[in-house]
C-alpha cells in the first residue's frame, strides 16, 4: 500500500507504532513530507500535553529518573512519549541510542513511544524537529511528552525553549553542581532534582540548592528541590506529585501559555535557519574561496549578496 500523509494522519490518530515511527522519520530527517504532516497533525492535541524537559550533567542519572517517571505516570494510565536526545556519532551521524537502550523495557509498551535523536552536531542539546516530534506524540494520544538532553554544558538551555516544565537533575560528587549554577540553569529549572541522595554530600547539596533557588528566584521561576534516589526507586512519587503541582500551577497562572508563545518563537527561527541551509551551503560552494579571513566578515558579505541582510 502506498504510504502518504494521509495515511500515515489517520495512523497517528489510531496510534498506529509503525506509523509514528515513520511519520517521526521523515521530520527528523527534513524529508518533502514532513511538511504535509506537520501541517495535517491536530493543533489542539498539544494543549492537552504536558512537555517535561530533563537536563543535568553526565552522570546525574537522568536516563534512570526518566525510565522511573515513566512507570509512575504509566500507574495513572496516561500514555507517555519520550525524545531522548543523544550526541550525534561522528561517523554514522545518528544517535548512539544509550538512552533508548537503558529504556528498553518500556519500548515494547504500546503506551510508551520512545524515540533516540540526534542533536546532528548542532551546538543546542536538541534537533530543530524535536518540537514536530512532540506534537506527533501529543496527535498520537500522549499526555506527557519528556525531552531528555544530553549533558553537554550550555547546551541543555535549548531545552527551556520547548518544555513547559524543566527539571534539573544534580547528584553529589561530580563537580558539576557549581557550573550549573554559573551556567544559568538554575534560574530557567522549575524543579531541581538531587538524585542519588544514597551518597555523601547529598544533604549538603539540597541545602545548597534550596538557598541559590532562595537567593536566585526572584524575578526568575520559583523552583523547588526533590531528593531521590532514582536506583533505588525512592522519592518517585514525591517528584511525580510536585510535577504534577508545578503544571497545574503553570496553567492556571497563564505562564504556560507564554511559554508555549516562546517555544513557538524559538521553533520558527529553527525551523527558518535549517530551510535557508542548503541554499547558503550551495551558495558558499558556489561563490569565491571562503577558506581564508574573519569568517564573521565573510558570512555578512554572503548575505548582503544574497539579500538577507541590508
């Protein structure tokens, strides 16, 4: 039978596994169909979604706190979607898929849809159709979509753009707790997450965190800090209640719209820059050699020609 956009619509409504995984395909991969399905896809169903981004450095555990959430809100038969994002392979280009294969046992789950991408060697923890991949997920019946990003410095603030609610995942011992906070992250999490709270220094870095969120919110997000221990299954539902808190309080204060306003912003650039790519790339190969001088001055001098900038 002959797989169109059409077809692969009304299997997504169906939630229809092969469907989604290949309408999926086709938006990762900025196929020509993907737009016809991104424009086809039920606008209205991403309301009823709550988009949870996890972030936090390598090692924090974010895999095993995902793979907990999920069989939390699988209890209160919800049917859950999960982009995990991973770094991009130097070789094949496609996701290492560590984050599927620690998910494994959910995969098989006909309410769970997990889907590895790459980040494609963006500086940004997320591909520019990671939000078209959610509102797959959010047509296809999910009423929780998780974005989990990989660790990589600065980069996890792309997930602030597209998640209604960001949880920040630390864990004592890594050295990295201080960074975040350098970083920015602390001000853009809604929830911080100290997660093995098995080990030393666990304590003392709640009640760090609890007086830099004191000391930071004001004017920012009002965060709260959750100890668990994701191995252990500990302080699971405890999380799952405060996220369950801080959405309902997201929604009815409106700062869930405004936030979905700027997540929409941020994708139409994304969007925008990756469409404008091959025509730029053509257009380098094309003209004079590049290969030498301020590549700043060089990429200005490509767009006055080309008429994108005055």
């Amino acid at each position: 039978m002959l797989v169109t956009p059409d077809t692969l619509l009304d299997g997504i409504a169906q939630g229809d596994q092969r469907s989604i995984a290949r309408a999926i395909s086709l938006i990762e991969n900025h196929a020509p169909q993907a737009d016809a399905i991104l424009a086809g896809l039920d606008s209205a169903a991403l309301d009823q979604v709550l988009v949870l981004g996890i972030t936090g450095p390598p090692g924090a555990g974010k895999s095993t706190l995902t793979n907990r959430l999920i069989s939390h809100f699988l209890g209160r038969g919800e049917r859950i979607g999960v982009i995990a994002v991973d770094p991009t392979s130097s070789i094949s280009g496609g996701a290492l898929l560590g984050d599927r294969i620690r998910m494994m046992e959910h995969a098989v789950n006909p309410k769970v849809i997990v889907r590895s991408m790459a980040t494609r060697g963006r500086l940004g923890g997320l591909c520019s159709a990671t939000g078209g991949v959610a509102r797959v997920m959010a047509a296809a019946g999910c009423r929780l979509v998780i974005i989990e990003t990989v660790g990589v410095g600065q980069a996890e603030m792309d997930i602030v753009s597209l998640a209604d609610l960001t949880l920040l995942v630390l864990a004592p011992g890594l050295g990295d707790d201080i960074q975040a906070m350098k970083a920015g992250l602390l001000e853009v999490a809604d929830i911080l997450v100290v997660n093995k709270m098995d080990l030393p220094g666990a304590e003392a870095l709640a009640l760090d965190l609890e007086m830099a969120a004191r000391t930071r919110g004001v004017g920012r997000r009002s965060s709260v800090v959750i100890a668990i221990s994701a191995t252990e299954n500990q302080g699971i539902a405890e999380l799952g209640e405060a996220i369950g808190h801080k959405a309902q309080g997201l929604c009815q204060s409106g700062e869930q719209e405004k936030r979905r306003r700027s997540a929409m912003q941020t994708e139409v650039v994304d969007w925008a820059l990756e469409l404008l790519r091959p025509r730029l790339a053509k257009a380098v190969q094309a003209g004079e050699d590049l290969s030498f001088g301020d590549p700043r001055q060089r990429a200005r001098e490509l767009l006055l020609r080309m008429g994108f900038i005055d």
